[in-house]
C-alpha cells in the first residue's frame, strides 16, 4: 500500500497543484494556447494512430499469412525500429531533408534551382513531419500485438468463412480483423500513449502538443500550478485513452472458442505479390530503423574524436549508473508488489492497479507531478532543521539525481510489475503445495521454485526499464540537476542546436541498447503459436 | 451445382505431406440424400480428404466432383476456391466466431438480404431450441449448444454438400446420443449429401447410411453398416468395432478348429495358417449343466452397466484365456464351472500374412 501510494503520489500532486486557486494563469492559458494544444495534440494522435493501425495491421497480416522471400527475417526485423526513439530519427531526418541536407542539395544541384522559391519541398519540421516521425517508430506497438493475435487465430475459424462463401479479403475483414480488434486496439492505445508523452519530436519541430506546452509554461513563464493544469488536462486525455484500452481488453475473453490448434497454412505468394510484399515490409524497416542507424553510424564514425573529447563519457556514465538503478530498484519493487498482489487482499490489489498505472502518465505530467511534492518536503525539512538547530539544509531531494530515479520509478514500475505478475503467474499454488510436501520450507519454495522461475521474467522486465530509462527524455530534461547530462538528454541538446553529428555517437548508443529489448520480444513472440512449428 | 442433386466424388484421389502418403488412391462417390461415413482411426487420411473437398487443401492428384462438376483437378491444375464450392463444413471443434452472435453466426454465409433464408435461420434456430440463445456469444453456449449452431451454420446456405468432421468426439458421453438422433433428423430433412468422418465405430453405424472403412490412405471396405460388421474383409475392420479375442489356427475341410470349436473358413485352402477373430458377444456363457458349449472357468467379472465382461479359461495344451460379453447382470465367483458357446457369425478367419 505504501509502495502504491509513492507511485500514485505525483499524480495526486498535480490534481491538488491545478485545482487549487492559483495566479489566473488558467484564464490565459484556456483561452490562448489551449485549444492551440488540444488542436495538436489531437491532430497528432489521429495521424499517428491511423498511420500505425494500418502499417502494423498490413506488415503482421503478410508475414503471418502468406511466405514471401525474406518472410522470417521481416518477422523479428519489423520491431527493430522499435530501438529507434522518435526524437533520433527526427534529427536524423531533419538533417537529411532540411533545406541545407543532402538531399535537397542535390536537387538544386541537378535541377539548378537556387533558392526556395524555386521549388516546393515538404516541410519536415512539421505536425506532418512529427506524425511520419513517430508513425515509423511507433507501428512496432500494433505490429506486435496484431501478429500475436493473428498467430492465435485458430486456422480453422477463417478456413470455416472460406467455405461459407466468403473469399480471401472478405474472411479478413470480417472474421480475421475483428478477432484481432481488441489486440489492435492495445497496440494503438499504447502508440498514442507514446504519442503524448514524445517530447524530443515536437520540441524540436516546434509542433506545440500538451508535452511541449507543459515545458514552455514551466521553463519559460515560471509557473508551476500552470504547468500542472496543462499536464492535468493531459491527463484526462490519457485516462481516456486508458479506458477505452481496458474496454476492448474486456471482451479479451472470448477471443477464444476453441482449444484446438493447427497450423496456420501460409500461402506462397506469387513472384508480383511477393516483391510488392516485401517492399512493403522493407519500408518501415529501412526507414525506421537501417537509415537512422546508418546515418548515426557515419557521423559517430566520423566525428567520435571530437565527441569522445567532450563530455561524452561522462554522460554515458550518468546514463547507464541512472538507468541500471533504476532497473534494479524497480524490478525489485515489482516483484514486491506482485507477491503482494498475490497474497493480499482486493484492496492491495486495488493499490497495485493504481501503483502501475505509472506507465500511463506522460513523462512530462510525472515530471510535473514529482517536483512539486519533492520540493514541498525539501522546503519543510529545510525550515523545521533551520528551525531546530540552525542548519539550512536547502535543497535535499529536488532537483537532484533521486528525483530523476523516483520518476523513472514511478513511470516504468508497470514494466517490472507486469513481469513479475507474469512469471509469478507460472507458479501454481499446486506447485508451492507440491514443494512444501516434498519438505522444503517456505523460504526454500521461494529460493528453489519461485526463483528459477522468476529469473528469466525479472530479467525481461529489468532490460525493459533499464532501456527505456536510457531513452527517457522529458522527464529527464524536467527534473535533472543542474548541468547534469544523460545520453538522452545530451543528444537532444546537441541535436537542438543543429549538431547532429557531434553526437550521432550518443543517438547510436541509445538506438543500440534499445535493440536489446527487440531481441527478447521477438524470441517470446517465436513461443507463441502452442501449435509449434509452423507448416513449411 | 444445384441443391441437393449430384453429390460428391473423389475419383482417384491421392495426397501427401512431404514423404508421408495420406490419402492414396482413394475413388468414392457421396449420393444426395445419403449419409456416408468414413471411418478409421486419426491419421488414416479421412480429415485431409474432407479438407480436400472443401478445397482447404491443394489437390495433387485424381480429381473431385461437386454436382457433377469438377472442382479440383490435380492433371489440369483446376482448382475452385473454397468459397466457390458450395460446400458445408462443420470442424470437429465447430470453430464458431467469437465475435459474433449465434444468429451471426448462423448467417455468416448468406449473401446480401436474403430475406427467405433469414427467415429460415430463425426458424431452424427455434427448432432446434435454441431460441432464447440468438443473440448470446458462443462462449457462453453450451458443448451441444455451439455443435448445433455449427452444424445450422454449415446448412444455412444449402450447400451441395456437407462435410462434418468428428462432429460428436467433443461432446461429452451423456449428451452425445441424443445429440446423434437430433444431427440425423436434422440431416434426413435437408436432404443434403453428407460425408461424415469419426473413429468411432459406434457413431459411425449409427449415422452412415453408407460405411467406408479407412486405413493408411486406403478405402479398405465399403457398404453398408450391417455388412461392414458381419462380413469384414479383413481382420484389421473385424478388430475395429472393439476388443476382440484373437486365436491362430489352420484350415482345414473349411474349417478351422479352435478352444471353443471349429469356425467356418470358407475359400481358404487346406493347411493355411489363419487367424481368428472372436467378439466378446460371440461368446455365449452358458451353465455347467448346459449341454452344449465348451466346459470353461471363470477367472474375472466386471459389470459394466448394460453388460458384464467376463474372462474365461478353457483347459487345453496351451490353455486359452477368452473375453466374453454377457448381457445383464452377470457376476460369478473366479472359478465358477461354466460352458462357453460360440456364435458363428461372430467368428472370423483371415489367412495370416
């Protein structure tokens, strides 16, 4: 319950923070920027939500159903963009397509146009620019989800429509697609989750969403309690978003009328179709994934003395130092709150539920939501120990290294949680009865049954925070200390001020470390199919 | 491809998986308003047949009727899609959608507003008592519930012909009879051609009109029931309709000689090494008093509820332990003096390969 009510606390923060009466700024911000960000933001989460249903739905249906040259590569590669965070292939892309990158460059080299009024090119630094940005890194949420719901269809169910009269596209979109509606659903609602937290992307396209507005207010017109009424009304967005996601998860239960499983038949594709195929499978992973990294991989090449010569190391040092306690404090917190879940009552579980609801809340909103509570305690020790015994003890808490850690915390807990829950999952309470028999005590079940178990799940759930703390960026940005650097947080800089290549180096460590993950997803996406293997 | 006219054919059929010969050879033809059975135990080749003609399955070789018309030539290469075929299929795990209601489910198949037909699948939804039920998803039907929305599925567009595959094996025991003569009745009013798959032998005497035994690929035996069970063509279809007590001999006069007497062997030649395949119901036991039969002891007794299985030993150089299935309640102590007849028509010789 306490371990819940640390994680619910910034949340809580903000609701406190925005609801009570404040400078009038709200006045001001709802009538001028406001419907600005509401516009945005929404604008945004319609792109990039179309944009990943369609390119994750059509990548997993091919791969699933038909074989084309190249199909078991496409099957683990379509997630590599995965490890790619929207803000890196934005820099990427930007200096590529900008008006002094390469390729317009050499447009105006072959066409010999000279300036821009010459010819009309899109502009990357754009709401369009930031969904495509986003579209191409975030379909592996829907990619995923909608090929483990394709893989579980039993075969017979669209073999069944077949002979009720209904050809190929028709048994897709009429059995095949709703079956696999509430997984898409998932996998959309997580994409726009991700929407709303990006910060990098639109801070740097200057797109003005909710995220970038709760910086600008915060950073630049020095109020809190505006900062926090933006990021409260960001959060009913997203408690939305979370509705409708637990909503489709409801009807989850009967995706399944049958036990029976066969192999589900891939058909061969013909020599058109199957080039058209894999082009179109090739496309989110070129763009996604094999162009920023080449790109990265040629200036970090090229540049890395100069990088390496900086701070580099140093950032790297705080990035990793960061990232793994983080990892490690929060698996171990998870694991505790899913035993908890496990053997309490409904109200633990209860408090679990919302401890893990972290997950849900933009990184920018948490940043918010951690700072104010941090610094009212600092404050109070600050007073009661100046008070007592005449020490100013300033600062203890806020704005310091530990505000970044409980915010990593508190946002990735649900990763680690649901690892645990899963592994703890796997232990029946048969097999605890089982060993207890045998004659092994209660914490000999947990050392040689529950652990064993456990270890591969807690791994899994370690390496998802640990990367994702690497890729953090609003939080990062929000609550670091002063001239305190992360990898994130020094390519964002750096990027920002149009320097990409002198930390392509940095860009390229964290699209690596975000590789690791893509790994496991895809080896637990291999087990999925309780058929086995697949017919050849 | 009209209606109920026509029926189904394979004609030469043969399929494999890879090195594996599944179906091999196999010629037969499904009339309209008939029920035939193919039997044989799972992995003899009846499934892949069935989704041969449904056209779930690409067909290699021979070729395939439907109404007279071919739908899968494996020389020309035709292939008419599944959906094209008209054909019912029930799965043997009825593989109802999820997503949608029993109704749904029942007029997934029909095309457009097909007003007559609609109609009709809330008649035979009613008929079949399942009324209450239109509009609850199939997670929360019942075993027989969801085989019978399956089975109106399959029916709702009139298919030429209707394929089941083992569609009773997921019901469990106490429902399955009454389910059987529900399905039966269903499928004498539609009229439809109908191949039916199990591997169970009672099931399967039950529905079929027309018998198929199956075996490796092959079509062993064909016919009707009755001729299936008294005159099996070889020991591998006796052996099917249960556990049967199994003796080695040799023919001779027509004959052969066994511990509980000698067993017609018409055809055989003199001196043949045969075997020979008594049922349990073969086996009469009768008194000590009695005067005909073979004098025996008995060794074991189980009631099984209609019938009691009793072992019996007969003396003799070697002595022969025989399994007998005796009507009613039938329980005497081990060792009890008793007389074992046999029932000719029981009885079955094969020359041993």
């Amino acid at each position: 319950m306490l371990v819940a009510a640390l994680a619910a606390a910034p949340v809580a923060a903000i609701a406190v923070l925005a609801l009570s009466p404040s400078d009038g700024i709200w006045h001001h911000l709802a009538t001028t920027v406001l419907p600005g960000y509401v516009v945005t933001s929404l604008t945004l989460m319609v792109g990039v939500g179309l944009g990943t249903a369609f390119g994750g739905v059509a990548t997993a249906w091919l791969v699933t159903m038909y074989r084309f040259p190249g199909r078991r590569v496409f099957e683990w590669a379509l997630l590599l963009p995965l490890a790619v965070p929207a803000y890196v292939n934005a820099y990427v892309f930007t200096d590529f397509l900008e008006y002094a990158g390469p390729l317009q460059t050499a447009l105006r080299d072959v066409f010999g146009w000279t300036n821009r009024q010459d010819y009309w090119f899109p502009e990357i630094r754009s709401a369009g620019g930031a969904i495509a940005m986003m579209t191409l890194v975030l379909y592996p949420y829907v990619y995923l989800l909608a090929r483990a719901a394709f893989l579980s269809q039993p075969a017979c169910v669209l073999e069944v429509s077949r002979t009720l009269g209904k050809g190929p596209w028709a048994s897709f979109f009429r059995v095949a697609l709703p079956l696999a509606r509430p997984a898409i659903a998932v996998g959309v609602s997580l994409v726009l989750m991700e929407v709303l937290n990006d910060f990098g992307t639109v801070d740097f396209f200057a797109v003005n969403t909710f995220t970038a507005g709760i910086y600008d207010v915060w950073m630049n017109m020095n109020s809190t309690a505006g900062a926090a009424q933006l990021a409260l009304v960001l959060l009913l967005f997203v408690v939305a978003l979370v509705l409708i996601e637990r909503h489709s998860r409801r009807d989850q239960r009967f995706h399944q009328t049958t036990t029976r499983y066969k192999a589900l038949p891939t058909q061969p594709l013909g020599p058109a179709a199957g080039a058209l195929a894999m082009v179109f499978c090739a496309l989110p992973i070129a763009l996604g994934f094999v162009f920023p990294a080449a790109v990265l991989g040629r200036y970090a090449l090229q540049h890395y003395q100069v990088t390496l010569e900086g701070d580099f190391l140093l950032h790297a040092w705080h990035s990793l130092a960061l990232a793994g306690t983080s990892a490690l404090v929060a698996v171990a917190v998870g694991l505790f709150l899913a035993y908890g879940a496990r053997l309490g009552g409904a109200a633990t579980r209860a408090g679990v539920r919302v401890a893990s609801l972290g997950y849900a809340v933009p990184g920018a909103v948490l940043a918010v939501g951690v700072i104010v509570p941090m610094a009212a305690l600092d404050n109070s020790v600050d007073g009661f120990m100046r008070a007592t015994f005449g020490i100013p003890t300033g600062l203890l808490l806020s704005g310091t290294v530990v505000a970044v850690g409980y915010g990593y915390l508190v946002r990735f807990l649900a990763l680690s949680y649901g690892a645990g829950e899963s592994g703890l999952a796997r232990v029946t309470p048969a097999m605890d009865g089982a060993a207890r028999t045998l004659g092994a005590t209660p914490l000999g079940v947990l050392r040689r049954v529950h652990l064993p178990m456990l270890r591969g799940s807690l791994l899994t759930g370690g390496i998802l925070v640990f990367v994702d703390c690497m890729k953090e960026l609003p939080m990062t940005v929000i609550l670091r200390p002063f001239n305190f650097e992360t990898l994130a947080t020094f390519v964002h800089q750096y990027a920002s001020d149009e320097l990409l290549e002198e930390c392509a180096l940095g860009a390229l460590a964290i699209v690596a470390v975000g590789v690791l993950p893509v790994v496991f997803l895809s080896r637990s996406l291999r087990g999925l199919r309780p058929g086995g293997e697949e017919a050849s | 491809m009209h209606g109920t006219t026509g029926g189904l054919a394979f004609e030469g059929v043969s399929h494999a998986f890879g090195p594996k010969v599944v179906v091999d050879d196999v010629t037969i033809a499904v009339p309209a308003g008939a029920l035939t059975c193919l039997l044989g135990p799972s992995g003899c080749g009846k499934t892949t047949l069935l989704r041969l003609a449904a056209g779930l399955e690409p067909l290699r070789q021979g070729r395939i009727l439907i109404g007279g018309a071919v739908v899968a030539d494996g020389a020309t290469r035709v292939a008419v899609p599944p959906e094209r075929r008209n054909v019912g299929l029930m799965f043997q795990d009825y593989a109802l959608f999820p997503h949608l209601t029993l109704r749904q489910n029942v007029a997934f198949g029909l095309a457009g507003r097909n007003d007559d037909r609609r109609a009709w699948v809330d008649e035979a939804i009613r008929r079949i008592g399942l009324d209450g039920l239109a509009d609850k998803y199939p997670h929360t039907l019942s075993g027989g519930q969801q085989q019978r929305a399956a089975l109106l599925r399959a029916l709702a567009p009139q298919p030429g012909v209707l394929l089941l595959d083992e569609p009773f094996s997921g019901l469990d025991v106490t429902r399955r009879a009454q389910i059987r003569e529900d399905t039966l009745a269903l499928l004498r009013d539609s009229g439809v051609a109908t191949l039916m798959v199990t591997h169970d032998p009672e099931e399967a005497m039950f529905m079929a009109d027309r018998l198929m035994v199956m075996d490796g690929g092959r079509v062993v035996q064909a016919g009707p029931p009755e001729e299936i069970y008294f005159k099996p063509a070889s020991a591998y279809v006796a052996g099917l309709f249960g556990k049967v007590n199994r003796l080695t001999g040799t023919a001779r006069d027509g004959r052969v000689d066994t511990a509980v007497g000698p067993v017609p062997a018409r055809g055989i030649g003199d001196g043949t090494a045969v075997e020979v395949l008594i049922r349990p119901e073969g086996l009469a036991v009768l008194p000590a008093e009695a005067v005909h039969g073979t004098p025996a002891r008995t060794r074991f007794a189980r009631l099984l509820g209609r019938s009691s299985h009793v072992h019996v030993a007969i003396a003799g150089d070697p002595p022969v332990e025989m399994e007998a299935r005796v009507r009613d309640v039938y329980l005497p102590a081990d060792g009890t003096e008793v007389r074992v007849e046999l029932d000719p028509r029981q009885a079955f010789v094969f020359p041993l390969a």
